[in-house]
C-alpha cells in the first residue's frame, strides 16, 4: 500500500470514528481550550521525539491557528475547517486511538498520517493563516 492511500486510510478512519465528538469540542470554546491545553502539553512532551520530526510544523501551526480563533483573532476558518483542526489535535492528544501510543514506534504512525492528511487537506485554510500571522508581525 502506497504512503498516499495509508494517509488516507487512516484519515478516513479517523474521521468517521472522531469527527463528531471533534466538531462538539469545536463549538465550545471552554472545550477548545481544553483541547488546546492536552495537545500543547502532549506536544512538549513529545516534540523532541524524532518519530515527530516529520509533523513538528504542522501540530505547531494547528496549535497556533485554534489558539487565535480561541482568542478571536483570527477568523478566518471555516466550521469544516475548525472541525478537522479539532480533529487532528483531538486524535493526537488522545492516548487511545485507532493504533495506542503505548506500541513503540507503531503507536504514533496513524497520528502522523492523520495529521499529514489534515494538514494537506487543509493546505489553503493554512496557507492563509500564515500570511495572516505574516502581515500581523509588520
């Protein structure tokens, strides 16, 4: 099975199972902050494994976009949007998920093909936000 199809397997996967409970958290926002606080921590604690090398950009960037919209800064995400930002946090900062984190290396192989498939699924919605943060820091 080729990289593209497995991203999307899981993806797939992971949407069907979590979305919902993804778009519940997204429209409140003591549960995004919530959110926000699990995957910031789970991602200090993980950020220098180099399993996540490959997905360091992306989750800081998710992070990033849901704490403006938390902040209401930035609004410019869609509610589909917002909801698979939620969704990709969600699953990574879940400890049980399709694959458990605890199997050593396996275990975060599906949060980094969900993260990748969101991120590139995503690409426009990001590629905006970062010209956002752009032209705020002139």
């Amino acid at each position: 099975m080729n990289r593209d199809k497995q991203e999307h397997g899981f993806f797939e996967k992971a949407k069907s199972i979590y979305l919902n409970r993804a778009m519940h958290i997204a429209a409140t926002e003591e549960k995004l902050r919530y959110l926000l606080e699990k995957a910031s921590l789970k991602w200090k604690e993980l950020s220098q494994n180099p399993t996540f090398a490959q997905v360091k950009y992306q989750v800081e960037v998710f992070i990033r976009m849901i704490r403006a919209h938390v902040n209401k800064q930035y609004s410019g995400l869609s509610n589909r949007s917002l909801g698979l930002l939620v969704l990709g946090l969600f699953y990574f900062a879940l400890p049980t998920d399709l694959v458990p984190d605890f199997i050593p290396f396996v275990g975060y192989v599906d949060d980094i093909t969900v993260l990748l498939a969101i991120f590139k699924s995503l690409q426009s919605d990001i590629e905006r936000f970062l010209d956002w943060e752009r032209e705020r820091q002139l």
